[in-house]
C-alpha cells in the first residue's frame, strides 16, 4: 500500500519559499540526491550539497543557502510529486503560425515555437510582461506581442513607433529566448508552398515537427530525463484539423514512425492570455523573414536554441525542392554534420 505523504505547515513554507528562478535547479539536484540516497559534494547545475549542513543554489538572483532539513523536506516533496503528477515535469511545445497557405503572394507557410518545463513558463511572462511595461505601464498584460502587426505598425500600441523602435520590440522578445534558460529548445518547419504544390502546408508542417518533437523527448528519455510532452497551439491555427491529425499520428503514426512521448492531442488557448504562444509567434516570424524575405537579423538572434544534436540542426527544417543547395542553417548542418541524419524526417 502506498504510504501518504503528510506535509507540515514548516515544509509548505519552506517548498514555497523556493523562488520559481531557483526551483529547477534544486529540483535537478534534489532529484539525484534521490538517486543515491546520500549527502555528498555536487558542483553541477548550480548548486553544491555540504555534507551534512545544506544545499547553497547559485541564481541570476543570486546565492540563497537552504538547511539540510529543508532540503530534506523538499526531497520528499520531489519524490512525491515524481510519483503523482508527470504534468509537474512535462515539456510544453507552444507552436504558432507565420505566412497564409492560400497568399500566393508569399512562398513561404512555417509553424514553429519554443519548448520549456512547465515550471519554467512563469519565467517567460514576467520577462516579457517587462517588455510590456515600456508600452502600457498602466496595463502591461494587456499588450499582445503579435510580430506581424508589430512590424508593420499596423495597431496600437505599435502604431506610432518608428520602424527602429518596432524592429527594436521584435526584437526584444527573441533575446528573452536566447537569454532564457539551457534547457529552452525552439522548433519550425519553413515550407516552400510551390515544391508541394499538392500537399497542405499546415498539415505537412504540424506533422513534421510532431516528429521531431517526439524524437527530441525521445533523446531526452534515452539520457534519463522520461518526460512526456504536450503541445499547446494558438486558436486561430486549424483546430479541427489539427486534432483529427495528432489523434491519427498518436493511433497509427506518422509518415516516419509511432508517436510514442506525446502525453494528450494538443491544447488550443488564445494567444492574447498566453505570453509563450505570443513567444512562438516570434519565433515563426523570424524564421518566416528569414525564408520568405531574405532577412536573417531576427533568426540569427535565436538560431543557436534550435534542437540540435550530434552536430545536426533537428529543430530547424526547410522544405524546398532544391532544398540539397540551400545554404540556411538547418540545411547546412545535415550536410556538414550526417547528411540525412537517421533521427530526424527527411
């Protein structure tokens, strides 16, 4: 029979106590003094166990040293919550649109976005409800980050910005991502709408970076970190659609293989009330500028968080019958690295 765990009001405090910035890293450390069941010198991930008096976690908050006993009693919550609730850990993938399917005045149609922990997403908005400050200090959660309307001033608050100003917020937003934690990876799918004149670039895109993203958890359940993911897309993307599709590739998988790391079929929440969805908003539009318009000075300041491994860019795909010439990053590293590399679709 499976023991209850009873915490005291001395733990709760001590548990809430740990600042969100803060968490992950003694999470990681209180998972592998899990593991070995002892106290010993750690200095990885930030922080370092004394041997019988505490754990001391380095931050971009600063240092902040925890007693043995709370720690303890934050191992138990640890393992608690590792045995009652996968969702605490789960990679979120929150993927939004850039470019139209049917403008046959853009070449281009990409689905991209950005993964992190769950407990990491907090992190994302307080960064970017910051930026939002400098628009509407009265209301900052009220301001949508939309890279489209952004860009060409077409709304408030982005209406009477100068166009340096308004590269300057498009920009903002994607160095929070390559400012933001190791663990943060982003996904997209560029395709070229003309070499798949008979395919649907939606489809064939969201089925190309479920893949990937199963591919990427599989990586991580391999190097001992069994997560599932879970993929969260904005409401104006084809939901029906979408749904029938992830029902199909988790029952009889995709044209690569069975999905066997996706926790449920996708979430659809609106963009307006989700900081991270407005994030993958950026983060399809600076690959879509990149492909669609030629300009790179919004993909190069996010282009090394793409999932990468062995040398291969998995996250970052480009669709294009000529694709074997291309000289953008993704292609450039399946042929410097292992030409088709065996992990990833073609």
């Amino acid at each position: 029979m499976t023991k209850r765990v009873v915490f005291s009001d001395e733990a709760r405090a001590d548990i809430r106590g740990i600042d969100r910035e803060t968490a992950p890293r003694l999470l990681k450390a209180l998972a592998r003094f899990l593991e070995t069941r002892s106290w010993r010198p750690e200095l990885s991930a930030g922080s370092v166990f004394g041997a019988s008096t505490g754990c001391l976690t380095e931050s971009r908050s600063g240092k902040r040293w925890y007693t043995k006993n709370a720690v303890e009693r934050a191992a138990i919550a640890v393992r608690w919550v590792k045995a009652h609730s996968a969702a605490f850990f789960m990679y979120l993938l929150y993927l939004d649109d850039a470019g139209s399917p049917g403008n046959i005045n853009e070449e281009y149609f990409v689905l991209g976005g950005i993964c992190v922990y769950e407990a990491q997403a907090d992190w994302f908005t307080r960064e970017i409800d910051k930026l939002a400050a400098a628009f509407d200090p009265t209301s900052p959660e009220d301001v949508e980050f939309h890279a489209s309307t952004i860009f060409s001033r077409r709304e408030g608050p982005w209406k009477g910005l100068g166009i340096d100003d308004a590269r300057g917020a498009l920009k903002g937003v994607l160095n929070v991502v390559r400012s933001s934690y190791n663990t943060t990876r982003l996904f997209a799918c560029a395709i070229h709408k003309q070499s798949y004149p008979n395919q649907d670039p939606v489809e064939s895109a969201f089925e190309d970076l479920c893949q990937r993203f199963d591919l990427f958890l599989a990586r991580q359940r391999q190097a001992g970190d069994p997560q599932r993911g879970l993929l969260i897309l904005d409401k104006t993307t084809r939901e029906t659609t979408i749904q029938r599709l992830s029902r199909e590739f988790r029952k009889v998988g995709t044209k690569w293989g069975v999905l066997r790391n996706l926790a449920d079929t996708p979430l659809f929440v609106d963009s307006r009330a989700s900081r991270l969805v407005q994030i993958a908003d950026h983060v399809a539009y600076a690959v879509f500028r990149r492909y669609n318009s030629g300009d790179a000075q919004y993909l190069d300041i996010i282009a090394s968080r793409f999932d990468e491994a062995d040398g291969v860019i998995h996250g970052l795909v480009h669709k294009h019958a000529e694709r074997s010439i291309c000289t953008c990053p993704g292609c450039l590293s399946r042929r410097r690295g292992r030409g088709s590399s065996p992990e990833s679709p073609k």
